[in-house]
C-alpha cells in the first residue's frame, strides 16, 4: 500500500510539471525605456509582445468598427514612447509613432501581436486632454486568434479618477488570443496611448520526453504495485 501510495503522490507531481496551469499575468509599463520618440516596436520581443501602429481614422462614434481578420501593419510607421503627466504609471506611454496617413505620432492604433496565446489583455487609453477639456475619448479592443480571424470586441467609456487626463481602462479575454487591436474613438483631435499592458499567457504544455518517460514509469510502477496487492 505505501508503495502503491508513493507511486500515485509521484504521478500526480510530474503530471503537473508537464500541464501546467495558467501563467501569471504579466506587466508591460513601458518605464524600463528611457526618453521621448524611442522605438519600441520590437522593445519587448523578448517576452513574446510586439507593437505596430495600425489605421485609426476619426472622427468615429461609439464603439470602432472591427475588420473580420488581423488589421494590416501601417508600413513605414512603428510605435515608440511618449513622457506623459498624464501616464497611468509615470512616465511612459506607448503611441503609434508618425503615420504616413497623417504624419502625426499617436494618431494610429496600436496592434499588439503575441508569439503565444493568451487568454486575457488589458491595457489603460492615456490622453494628456480628457474631461475638463471636453475631449473623452473610448476605448476598443478587437482580438483575433493565431489565424487572423475575428474572436470578438469591447467597447469601454469608463474613466479613471484622474482630474483633466483623460485614462480609459479596457480588458478583453477569449481564448486563443494573438492579436489584440487598440484603438480610439469619441474624439475630434486623433492623439491617444496606452500604458500598462498587462497580459495572460494561455496554459503551457511542457513535451520533453524524459518528463513523459518518467510518467510512464510511475504507471508502471502503479499497475505492478496494484497487481501485487491483488496477490
């Protein structure tokens, strides 16, 4: 019985090496860059995330109209960061970088690209204008999977207490996301950016063949011991 005990406690441990549960979220403030205008397309490339501005034409009411596959990369535009008194977490902020449509850094959106899935984003819209300025902007986010297909939208007017700025948090979860598109509606002025991407990677599946090896030795192991008992 002991050993049939250790067996399953052994079995139950390694199964969890290789399933393993949902990640924790993680944080992306943008303060580990320091100064104005630094390209941060590939910034954090490291940690799966890549950042390209895409088309954000306005004025637009409501809620931003979502296209059925992955908006296209504005070629010739990356996203760099801004210093902002009215950054979420002082003092950077993400911005589309000039856009050829305008030739005005902020004006596009921001299309966030992962190398994994993940099953929640969200992220906080920063203006330097906002409610004492007359100028509230909305915020969308728009996900597609890892084809590039439509997963589904939010649509947030919410404002943080922030005096003037104007701070719009948003938040959306699907499964299999890999491509969230940020972008802005509400406005007359175009100019608008995102601090404090936060992220959840999908559960990982970990396949290394000793792991697997070892897991089909416990069973072994459980089955003799359960034959033995039976004897």
């Amino acid at each position: 019985m002991k050993r049939l005990t250790f067996l399953t406690v052994l079995l139950t441990a390694l199964t969890m090496l290789v399933l393993r549960g949902e990640a924790g979220a993680v944080l992306i403030n943008l303060d580990d860059v320091v100064g104005d205008e630094v390209d941060i397309t590939n910034h954090y490339a490291g940690q799966g995330v890549t950042l390209n501005a895409i088309a954000n034409p306005f004025p637009i009411v409501g809620i931003f109209p979502a296209s059925a596959t992955v908006p296209a990369v504005l070629g010739g535009a990356t996203t760099w960061t801004q210093g902002f008194p009215s950054a979420t977490s002082a003092p950077q902020v993400a911005v589309a970088a000039p856009t050829p449509s305008t030739g005005d850094a902020g004006d596009g959106g921001i299309l966030i690209t992962f190398a994994f899935d993940v099953t929640s984003v969200s992220l906080v819209g920063n203006d330097v204008g906002g409610i004492g300025f007359g100028d509230d902007e909305s915020v969308t986010l728009t996900a597609y999977d890892a084809a590039g297909n439509l997963l589904g939208q939010t649509f947030s007017t919410t404002n943080l207490p922030a005096g003037v700025f104007d701070q719009t948090p948003g938040t959306i979860s699907f499964p299999g996301m890999r491509f969230v598109a940020f972008n802005y509606t509400d406005t007359q002025f175009g100019f608008y950016a995102i601090d404090d991407l936060e992220f959840t990677p999908a559960a990982a599946v970990v396949s290394e063949p000793a792991t697997f090896a070892l897991i089909g030795i416990a069973l072994a192991g459980i089955g003799l011991a359960r034959r033995r008992n039976l004897n």
